[in-house]
C-alpha cells in the first residue's frame, strides 16, 4: 500500500493500481537468469562458495520503492530470533539510491525511552515525535542494527541489506488496518543503539559505506576501469547504471549479480556506481 506506481527503467512497470514497494534480488527464491537454478538451490549444491551455512543463504538484497510513509518497527537480533526457533535476526543498512528534497529516514529515538513510555506513546500517536529522523540523500548510507526502532519515509528508493531473515514486529502503522505486533517488539527493542548515516571510508579504488559483523558494503564509482580483488569470498554486484560489466559479464542496472568465492580477480569496466555487497 505504501509502494510506487513507477518503477525505474530497470524493472517491469507495476499494473495499473498495484503498486510495488520491493524488489528482492538475493531471496532463496529468486532464479539465476542462466537457469541454473534458484539462489537457493545453488547455495545448498555449493555452499562454501555462496557464503552458505546451515540456514542457507545469508543475505537478503532488496531495493525498496516508498510512496507513502513504511510502518515503525522493529526486528530481533540473532539470540531472540534464535530464542523463537527462527534462524537469524535482521541487522540491515539502507543505501539511499535517489532521494526527493526533503526526504527523511527515522532511525532510533530522540532520547531513551522505555519499553512502557514507547507504548504510551504508540497509543497516544505521538511516537512519530519520538523518532530520530534523518534528512538523506543520493548516495548516503544508513545502519540500522537490530533492536532499533525504525521507519522509512516516503520518496525514496533504497538498496537494502540485510541479514537473511523477514521477521518484522509492526509497532505503529498510522492508522492502516494491519496487524501489530506490539508484545513482541517492546520485547526485543534497545533504546541505544549503533544505527545512523556512517560515512564512506576511501579505500584503495573504492569506498567503503559500512561494515557490519554480517556484511560488508563497498562502492565503486566507475569511469573505466576498476579491479575487484580476489578475496576468496562471496561478492554481490548490483549496478546502479547501465553498460557496466565485470570480466566479460554484463552487470544489468538494479540486477544483483553473484560471483562465488574464488581467489580470481575480476575487472569491472563502465561509467556509474556499482555496489558491492560482501560476507566480513
């Protein structure tokens, strides 16, 4: 319902009045386009070159399309999700691809609220008041650790990472008909936390926007040539323009492009950003 009707270039367009809010690009489910199978098949078959464990896949890319404000919620970390008999937790970060003026992110509180003030302030409509928001742009990076209280405004499109999970508590949904999940997200809540903008570090060809225990994200502002060392891990590439490509490759814009761990070095060649998303 919060989703947008247009869509870039690099998707199919939504139906008239179904409106898309995400893109998964690195789900279980999602096929590799030389028909080999799904990302989750392929990560089961080999799973030391995926980045695989006992779970399977690890990562979870999406990119995200706001039209209207996303719910306030909040997500465990790995020893509650675990604790629920579910896997992992969901640790995230939001790379800001476009931006309209004035748009905002809401990460964390302005102050220290308990479990029982957050709850008052759901009730009374106030918790939008309570948030951090956060202006953002193109290009800005956003951590989000688990356990923080979050919403995402509208008039953005991000490139989220995530840990491999979609558990999702709904605090408060501004009157919207949906479920909430109020018990379970007091529960799992933390008034300090990590998240906020990071800034890029530049490295050597590259920056990198964030490093996580669970992920680590790089961008490459191509205008040529760049070398993609072989680090014996995972790497994800998604291009944020067009006629970009590594080794002999294309990387379609806003696809997610998974080379499997190897000590070859890879070149990546075009003109743009591309984002490469790697296991720490």
């Amino acid at each position: 319902m919060w989703g947008a009707e247009r869509l870039p270039a690099w998707y199919p367009q939504p139906q008239p009045g179904q409106p898309v809010g995400e893109v998964w690009l690195t789900a279980e489910e999602c096929p590799a386009d030389d028909g080999s199978g799904t990302l989750g098949q392929l990560a089961r078959h080999t799973p030391q070159a995926f980045g695989a464990d006992a779970n399977g896949f690890p990562l979870l890319i999406k990119m995200i399309f706001s039209r209207e404000k996303l719910s306030v919620q909040v997500h465990p970390n790995d020893a509650q999700a675990q604790a629920l008999g579910q896997p992992r937790g969901k640790t995230e970060c939001w790379y800001i691809v476009a931006a309209d003026p004035g748009a905002t992110v809401a990460v964390g509180l302005n102050e220290p609220l308990s479990p029982e003030q957050v709850r008052a302030a759901i009730t009374d409509g106030s918790i939008e008041q309570k948030l951090r928001h956060l202006p953002v742009r193109a290009g800005d990076m956003v951590y989000v650790d688990a356990g923080t209280i979050h919403a995402i405004g509208p008039g953005v499109t991000i490139l989220e990472t995530q840990q491999s999970s979609d558990i999702t508590y709904r605090l408060y949904d501004y009157g919207r008909p949906r479920e909430l999940h109020l018990e379970q997200g007091l529960a799992v809540m933390r008034a300090s936390n990590k998240a906020g903008l990071v800034a890029p570090l530049a490295m050597k060809g590259f920056e990198r926007l964030v490093a996580s225990p669970y992920f680590v994200v790089d961008r490459f502002a191509l205008n040529g040539e760049a070398e993609l060392g072989g680090s014996g891990a995972m790497q994800i590439l998604v291009a944020l323009a067009e006629g970009c490509s590594v080794g002999s490759l294309p990387l379609p814009a806003g696809w997610a492009v998974v080379l499997p761990a190897t000590e070859t070095a890879y070149t990546l060649r075009g003109a743009g950003d591309v984002v490469r998303i790697a296991l720490p």
